[in-house]
C-alpha cells in the first residue's frame, strides 16, 4: 500500500535535514540527550581504554536510563563517536527481563542532531503483576497502536536521528511463555523539515513477527510519516500473515482512520 501521488512527490522534494534545534530524549536506553552524548564522550576520551573509565560510562548510562549494565569494550570512532560493545543488564540487579546490544554507537552530527545506532539488540520485556521489566521500556512494552510510536520519543525529538538492526524483542510471561516477539528486526526514524512543519519518518521490518493468538508474520515492512496533524501517514505496509490477522488489535494493526491517537493497554 503507497500513497505515493504527483502531491507527495513534490512535498518529498521540499524536504530537508532539520537544523538549530534541541536535542531530544528518547525512551528507555534511548534516553540519551545530546547534552548525555557530550558528557559519555568526554568520559570516554579521558578513560576509553581504562576499567575505570568504562565504569564511569556504566553508571553515567546507568543514571540515565535506570539500568543497571555492563560494558564489554568500547572505542572512538570517526567523526568522534562512542562506540560500545557487549552492553547487556546484569542478571544479579536485573533477574527478570534483559536488555543485550551487541554494539552501540552515539555521537553528534553537524547542526547539532544526535545519532544513535544499535545492532544485535536482545531485549525481552517480561509481565509481571505491576507492569512491565525492564520498567525503563514500559512504554515500549505497552505500545498497542503504530500512532503512538513517536510517544517514545520526548515532544521534541526533532533531531535525534535512529538505528536499530539485527535485533529482536520478546514479550513474555515470568515463566518464560513467549507472550508476542519480533525478530530480524531493523527500524530507522530520521526527522525532516517539509517547510516549517517538523515531520519525522519511521521505517520498520522484520524478518518473522509472532502476535497474540498464535499469528505469525514474516518478511514484514512498514513505513510511515509522523506529522503535527497526523500520527500515522502510511507510505507502505507489505508482509505474509498466517492466520486472522485482523482479529488482533496491537502494534501491527492497521488503524482506523478515524483521526483519533491510540493509547497503549
């Protein structure tokens, strides 16, 4: 489905990075500011190849996203951006629920913008009788309406730009019952400037996507436009289910169109 039109072709070409504007927060380990980024990476240059200095970097990430992690290894890169490896919550403080990036790497681009990029992501939210853990990714956990995705992000995201590849989430029970999941997961969002509106684009696929109800997706893509107006402008929507996938009401759902914003269970 595209709602590509001589309209949208035009507007497309009027688009352009965003610029001179704050940096944003994000949820969960995301909740990185610019201001954050600044600050890792000081820490990094004086400590990258010191215990000392890679702990300082635990407990500053620690602070800022309540996790309690571990870091492998970490490293600067060109332009100036903190790369850090083997990043994953500590089993002893973290007994339910897990969080494992393979590698992430953080820095700031020119106009200020922040960019963060994680790969090998393993995140697995367990429910339990008050909510969600990892607490850090509630919302994350709760998220039942594609129009509420850009809630994630703090109400100023206009500059942080977004990388996920090679990952996958799990939804699960504290008895290890597989809830919903998605794997192969990549996921981009990059804001743009379309005149003086701030619009954000969102792009998602995975390779297999397992819904309540025993529904099963596999080689899914969805892309679609944030704007002030409107949460959720569909580009395109594409995969293979197996059973009533119109039964379920979550994250995959097409919404109506209905104006009104989804709000997570």
């Amino acid at each position: 489905m595209s709602p590509a039109t001589t309209d949208w072709d035009e507007e497309v070409k009027q688009v352009k990075p965003q610029s001179n504007r704050p940096p944003p927060r994000a949820a969960g380990c995301l909740m990185i500011s610019g201001l954050s980024v600044a600050i890792v990476i000081a820490m990094a240059v004086f400590g990258i190849q010191t215990k000392v200095g890679s702990d300082l970097v635990a407990s500053y990430l620690q602070k800022q996203t309540g996790l309690d992690l571990s870091i492998g290894g970490a490293q600067l890169v060109a332009p100036l951006d903190l790369v850090l490896t083997d990043v994953q919550t500590k089993p002893t403080t973290t007994p339910l629920g897990s969080f494992k990036a393979r590698e992430i790497q953080m820095g700031y681009r020119w106009g200020g913008g922040v960019q963060l990029s994680l790969r090998g992501l393993r995140l697995e939210l367990v429910k339990i009788a008050d909510g969600w853990v990892p607490a850090s990714f509630s919302k994350l956990a709760t998220l039942t309406d594609v129009r509420d995705t850009v809630a994630l992000f703090s109400d100023d995201p206009k500059l942080m730009s977004l990388d996920v590849t090679d990952s996958a989430v799990l939804w699960s029970s504290p008895d290890g019952e597989r809830l919903s999941g998605v794997d192969g997961l990549s996921l981009s969002m990059r804001p743009v400037l379309l005149g003086e509106r701030h619009l954000k684009i969102f792009e998602v696929s995975a390779r297999t996507v397992f819904r309540e109800g025993g529904i099963k997706g596999r080689l899914m893509r969805r892309m679609w436009v944030t704007a002030p107006e409107n949460p959720y402008l569909e580009v395109d929507y594409r995969g293979v289910w197996e059973g009533d996938e119109a039964s379920v009401k979550d994250w995959w759902a097409i919404p109506p169109t209905t104006g009104k914003r989804g709000t997570g269970k």
